[in-house]
C-alpha cells in the first residue's frame, strides 16, 4: 500500500500505522478510518470519519466513541485527528495535516518504506518499520 498520512510517505507498507491491534489510515481527502484486526476477520469501525456501518457507538463531545459488548473501546475526535483509548492502553494519536503524533512523540516530515507496518505503536513501544505482529485479521484494502 502507498498513501500519505500528515506529512509522511507510507510506501510498500502493508499497515501505515498500527494501533495495537487497529489499523489507521487516511484517504486522499485526509478522513480517518479504523480497522479493528483483533479477530479472525478485520472489521471496519471507522469509516471516513464517521462511525462504520453496522458498528456500535455513542456521540460524544466533538466526536464519538466506539462500543463493544457494552465496554467503551476508543474516543475518535474527527476535526483534530484524534485517537484516544478508553479501556484501550495505548498512547493517543493525532494524525494533523503536517505530522502524527503519539502519546507526546511528535512525528514529520518522515517516508517509511518496504516494511509490514509502517509505525507499529503498542502500550508500551512505538517503532518506525516493523513486521506485522502475529495473530492479527489480515488487512485487505
């Protein structure tokens, strides 16, 4: 997969950024979209900016939050790129127009070429070119 994302170049990469187990990603309009790859299959839950069909969430202030089996999962925050875990341990991302930030490691200008995830962020890690981590749903675009 080729694409950009704030200021950085993702080229040969099989997953931009990993986020745990969730793949972001952005289109060329610079909208958001979250693919949950903790099953057997992927499952979209943001789609564009928007809650993904079919998927369980709750508006909240300037955004929404995805829901599973009654547990709160991550806040999506769209008019700031924003990321943020709820019963997930993860560190917030923010995907602006000319960087990406995580947790308060802030990112630009970058290109990560030829490798499985491009930036592979977990509770306890962040890492630029990684391999994809097993067990994850494999990440059809």
């Amino acid at each position: 997969m080729n694409l950009n994302m704030g200021s950085h170049s993702f080229r040969n990469v099989e997953i931009p950024i990993l986020w745990g187990k969730r793949a972001i990603l952005q289109d060329k309009k610079r909208r958001i979209s979250i693919i949950s790859l903790e099953g057997e299959k992927a499952e979209l839950e943001v789609l564009g900016n928007k809650p993904a069909p079919n998927i369980e969430y709750e508006v909240v202030k300037n955004g929404f939050k995805i829901v599973r089996m009654g547990k709160d999962i991550f806040r999506f925050t769209p008019t700031t790129g924003t990321i943020t875990g709820l019963s997930l341990l993860l560190p917030e991302v923010e995907i602006g127009p000319d960087h990406i930030r995580i947790g308060s490691n802030m990112f630009s200008g970058n290109i990560v070429s030829g490798f499985g995830v491009g930036i592979a962020v977990d509770e306890n890690h962040i890492a630029m070119g990684a391999p994809l981590p097993e067990g994850i749903a494999r990440l059809v675009v």
